[in-house]
C-alpha cells in the first residue's frame, strides 16, 4: 500500500493547456518566427518582413502582405485548436498548408505578450486586437498581417534562462527565416535587427535564391539534382564532394515545401555520398522531395518538423538515386570509379 496521497482529477485551465503546448512548440524566439513565418506563406503572402529586438527576446514583429483575418476572427486565431486550414480527418490527410493544428499563436500567447493587426482586402480598415487585454480596435494598415510578439518567456522565467546570447538568438531566427527562404523563392523576405536590414531575399529563380541565401560558392560547388522516381519527386543541389564540410550546416531537406529533419533523408543521401566522403565529413545539399500528402503523415511532431512516410524504403531509395545521378557516382553493385 502507498501513502502517496491522491489529488482529484481535474480539467486544466487553458491557459495553463497552452503554456504547456508552447512548451513543445517554442524553445527559443527562432520557434516562434518559424510560426508566425508558417502563418504568412499559409496566407498566401509574397512579402514576408521581419522586425526583431535583443535577437527576438525582447521583440518580434512578422509583418505580411497575406489575405490578412477578418475582425470578427481575430478573437479566434488566438484560440486553442482553431484553424482555418483543416476543417475534417480527410482535410488533415491532405494537408498542403503549414499549419493545420491551430496551436502556435494560443501557445505564444500563453508566454509572450502577442497582438495582432490585419485587414482583409474586403474589411474597411485594419484592426488590432491585444492578446493580452482582449481589446479590439480599429487602426490602419494595408492588406496583411503583422503580428506582435513581445517579451517571450515573461511568465516563464526558468525557460528564458535557457536563451543563450541576443546574437546567439539573432542567428537562429535567421537561420528559421533562411528555412523558408530557399522553399519559396517566389516570395521576399527581410529581417531587421534593431533597426537595421540584417537579411533581404528577393523574389527570383529557385537557383537565385539559393545562391542568395547560401552563397555562389554554394552553388558552383555543386549540381543540380532533378529526378522522378515513382510516385515522387527530388529536385535541387547537392554539393560536390569537395564540397563536404566539418559541420552539418548546410543540410537541407524538405517534404511537400516543409523543412524536416528526417533521418531516413539524411541517410539516403548520406549513402549516395559513401564511397567518396570519408569519416565525418559532411556533404552539402538542399532538397525538395514532393511526394502525394497521402503517402506522408506530416502530424507526428508537435513542430512538425519530422515526418513519418508510408513507404520508407521507396523514399529512402529515391533521395539516394537522385542524388547518385547528380554526382554521377556508381551504385552499389557497380565498380567503383578509379578517380584522380
Ligand atoms: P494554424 O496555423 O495551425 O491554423 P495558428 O495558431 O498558427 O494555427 O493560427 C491560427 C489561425 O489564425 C490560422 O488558421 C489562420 O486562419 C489565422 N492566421 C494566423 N496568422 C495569420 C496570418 N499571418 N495571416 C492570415 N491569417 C493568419
Ligand atoms: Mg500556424
């Protein structure tokens, strides 16, 4: 028998639902530009600007040219699991947006002060509604969305312990925006630090941007990889062995346009690379794997930033061999080339 004295079971309050949602969801400020980033692309904007303060901790504004949400659901884009984006199981099945869990903004709003300011193309004005206070009021602004994000952590103050350095926090958000950036080469992006333009993409080619956001070194260093295998898809750059760096820091992978880390990708690629890098050396690469939503669950992490596929083995095999025909390597079974 145990003296361990048992408490009723009751219904959280919600704002305590959410706090520990965010706690899943937002580690750092770079958690939360990754957010409120997902949200303006879902609302199909082409100019994305962010405004940070002390790296994001003490400040984040993601201002968009998107469809922007009418006043009357202003109240609701802050409430637990209400979305837009799904409405039914087979919506979520086939989910093309970022978001569909109807979670990031309650859960930010439950450890940051958050408002929200938008106008929809038919609304007469703009409005701005505080998080906080609840007040809804009319203002001026033109089609879009900017949202607020101020003093993350507040009310949490063992996690904002955990922030390291406002340039430490600087670089993470860029590096969340810079995840966006290569997806979505159609849309521009700007990120201010304290006043200053510290990153500006504008629109172009998919090679433009990546040249733009990871440099012509980058892209001289490596080669096109366009392939179509079954019922998927890989296409982008990887970089040539050469190439290969100490760190793993210029690794990308996307599913359906979202970044994943994905260790099955990482390994067919990593395969493709076998027989020409050696110990850890790291290869480099950006890749775009389209895939039908049916045959990927994109709902297994609270930030989705991993996935589960139908057919593991199929996609494995196809980031390899796309890869491998990139750097016209030999497959395995095939002899090995005798190179300089
Ligand atoms: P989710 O993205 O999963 O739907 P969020 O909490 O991130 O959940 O956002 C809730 C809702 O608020 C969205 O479904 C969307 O309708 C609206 N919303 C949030 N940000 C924007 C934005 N930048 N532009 C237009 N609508 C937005
Ligand atoms: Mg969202």
């Amino acid at each position: 028998p145990t003296a361990v004295p048992r408490r009723p079971i009751r219904e959280l309050p919600d704002e305590l639902i959410s706090q520990i949602a965010a706690g899943e969801v937002v580690e750092r400020p770079a958690s939360v530009v990754r957010e409120l980033v997902d949200n303006a692309l879902d609302a199909g904007a082409t100019e994305v600007t962010l405004k940070l303060l002390a790296g994001g901790v003490r400040s984040i504004v993601v201002e968009d040219n998107g469809a922007g949400i009418p006043a009357d659901e202003l109240p609701l884009a802050l409430r637990r699991h209400a979305t837009s984006k799904i409405a039914s199981l087979p919506d979520l099945e086939a989910v093309s947006t970022m978001g569909f869990r109807g979670e990031a903004l309650a859960a930010i709003a439950s450890i940051a002060d958050v408002s929200l300011l938008s106008r929809t193309a038919d609304g007469p004005h703009a409005f701005r509604l505080d998080a906080r206070s609840g007040e809804l009021a009319p203002a001026a602004r033109a089609v879009g969305t900017s949202v607020e994000v101020r003093e993350l952590f507040f009310s949490t103050p063992a996690r904002r312990k955990f922030l390291k350095t406002d340039a430490t926090e600087l670089a993470h958000c860029i590096e969340a925006v810079r995840r966006h950036a290569l997806a979505r080469p159609d849309v521009a992006f700007a990120v201010w630090h304290e006043g200053k333009l510290v990153e500006q993409w504008r629109k172009g080619t998919a090679e433009q941007r990546i040249k733009d956001v990871l440099g012509e070194d980058f892209l001289a260093a490596s080669r096109a990889v366009e392939a179509h295998i079954g019922p998927l898809s890989v296409r982008g750059r990887a970089g040539v062995p050469d190439a290969a760096r100490a760190r793993a820091d210029q690794q990308y992978c996307y599913v359906n346009g979202r970044y994943v880390r994905d260790k099955l990708l990482a390994h067919g690629v990593r395969s493709a690379y076998e027989d020409v890098l050696h110990g850890s050396r790291q290869p480099t690469y950006v890749l775009f794997v389209e895939i039908s939503p049916e045959r990927v669950d994109v709902n297994v992490h609270p930030t989705k930033i991993e996935v589960r596929f139908r057919d593991s083995r199929e996609v494995h095999q196809a980031v390899r061999h796309a890869v491998d025909d990139a750097l016209a390597l030999p497959r395995a079974g095939q002899p090995e080339a005798t190179g300089p």
